[in-house]
C-alpha cells in the first residue's frame, strides 16, 4: 500500500504537489490581484494614485505566498523526517532570495530556475569544493553587474532575438565568451583552491589535486601558471565580449527598425 515511507512514493507526491501548485500560481498571476502585484512591484505610487491600497495587496501577497510556503515545509518534512531551526534561520531566508534574484525575480519561471540552482549548488557545488560560497558570491556579483533580471531575462532577451531570425548569428559568439569565460574560471579557481588549501589544510601538505592536476600551494610555479592563465583568458573574454557586444547592438538595432516597419505596414 500507499505508506509514503519508499522515497520513490514521496518522489511520486512531491512531484504531484509541485506541479499542481505551480499551476495554482500561474493561474493566480492572470487574476485581476496577480496582476496588481505585478504593478505594485513595478510602480508602486502609481497603483496608489489610482485608488489602491499598495500595503494592502501585498499583506494579501504575503498570505498567498505564506500558504504556498506552508505546503513545501510540509513536504520538506516528509521528505527529510527532521525539522530544525536551520530551516527557518537568516541564512536559509537570504538564500531563498538570492536564488530567486539569480533565476530572475520578475518572471514566473525565474524562480524555478532560482530553486534548481539552489539545489544545485547546495547538494553537489558544496560536495566538490569548500570555496562553493565564494564561487555563489562572485556569481551574484557578476549577475547583479551584468543582468540584474536573472537568468530568466536572458532567455527572454534571446528568445526575443530568436522571433527575428537572428539568433543563428550569435552562437558563435556565445561559444567564444563560454570557452574564455571558462579560462578565466579555470586560473581563477586554481588559485582559490590554493588560497583555501593553505587555510584549512595546511597540514596536509602544500600539495593539492586540481581537476586532476597536482597543486603546490607554496610554489611559486602554480601561482604563477595560473595567474598567467586567468590574466591570458580576461584578455581574450575582453576581445571577445566587445565583439560580441558591438554584435548584439546591430541586431537590436535590426529589431527595433523591423517593428517600426511592421507598425507601419499594420
């Protein structure tokens, strides 16, 4: 029978429960409400000037997103048979949001991107590497810098530039800055590792395994090597993200003569 004890019969409910409140969600974003959240994130003293109770709607958020919340405690509980007060701490609060910021706070799906990273990161990024908190905070660094809208605004942004036709021409492109952007990982990294190494395993020994090369974290050859690395590979992302951004202006600028036309012809 049905005892929820197998995980393979909590999988089956968790899997059930999510899909059916992520729906419940979607739908309540059509609602006239869920569209007045969605003003009053975006403009608040505007919604105010038309009769709107702003600190309304949102207590009124806040009890709609308590409900949903309440629902994944319960199978979070289910799933884990403990509950403390880590789940509730400031820590587990501040990641909550800033996965949500990472996945992209103003789209629906965004979110949902933000969990399966936070997954993602907490389960397998904390298991390779004890520096995976410093990596998380560079990459919210670099978000916040370079596309505040999350990852979700990034897929819009290309599936913008799909609608046109005009995606086929930035592959290339988005290669390059991923293999230099890798570059610049790998010699940072390296010297991360070191750093860490020298801190927390300094008795072990100044050697250390790398992706499978040998490290020595006093040696003046593996700084070097991969400072020269990381400096080598900022040099080619620079090239390359001006390319690139020089590239993405000219289709924006396509974009936005091709709409002007279509308005005109309409």
């Amino acid at each position: 029978g049905i005892t929820f004890g197998p995980q393979i019969q909590l999988y089956y409910l968790i899997a059930l429960y999510t899909f059916v409140c992520t729906g419940l969600m979607f739908a309540f974003t059509r609602t006239p409400l869920g569209r007045m959240l969605n003003a009053v994130r975006d403009n608040p003293e505007r919604v105010e000037f038309v009769g709107y109770d702003t600190q309304k709607v949102r207590y009124i958020a806040f009890i709609i997103a308590a409900f949903f919340a309440g629902i994944s405690g319960g199978l979070a509980a289910l799933n884990f048979e403990i509950v403390t007060s880590e789940v509730v701490s400031a820590p587990r609060s501040g990641a909550y949001l800033l996965f949500t910021f990472l996945g992209g706070a103003t789209f629906f799906f965004g979110p949902i991107i933000g969990g399966i990273l936070m997954v993602l990161a907490f389960v397998l990024l904390s298991e390779l590497t004890k520096a995976w908190l410093l990596y998380l905070g560079l990459v919210f660094l670099f978000m916040v810098m370079y596309a505040p809208g999350g990852i979700a605004s990034l897929i819009m942004m290309n599936l913008r530039v799909a609608a046109f036709g005009r995606l086929k021409e930035l592959w290339v492109s988005y290669l390059a800055l991923a293999v230099t952007a890798m570059i610049v990982l790998l010699g940072a990294a390296a010297m991360i590792e070191m750093v860490y190494h020298l801190q927390l395993n300094a008795a072990l020994g100044p050697e250390l395994k790398f992706l499978g090369a040998k490290l020595n974290a006093k040696g003046l050859n593996s700084w070097f090597g991969s400072a020269f690395v990381m400096l080598t590979g900022m040099g080619l992302f620079e090239v390359t993200r001006r390319h690139f951004k020089k590239q993405w202006g000219d289709i924006q600028e396509f974009i936005e003569k091709e709409i002007k036309r279509r308005e005109a012809l309409a």
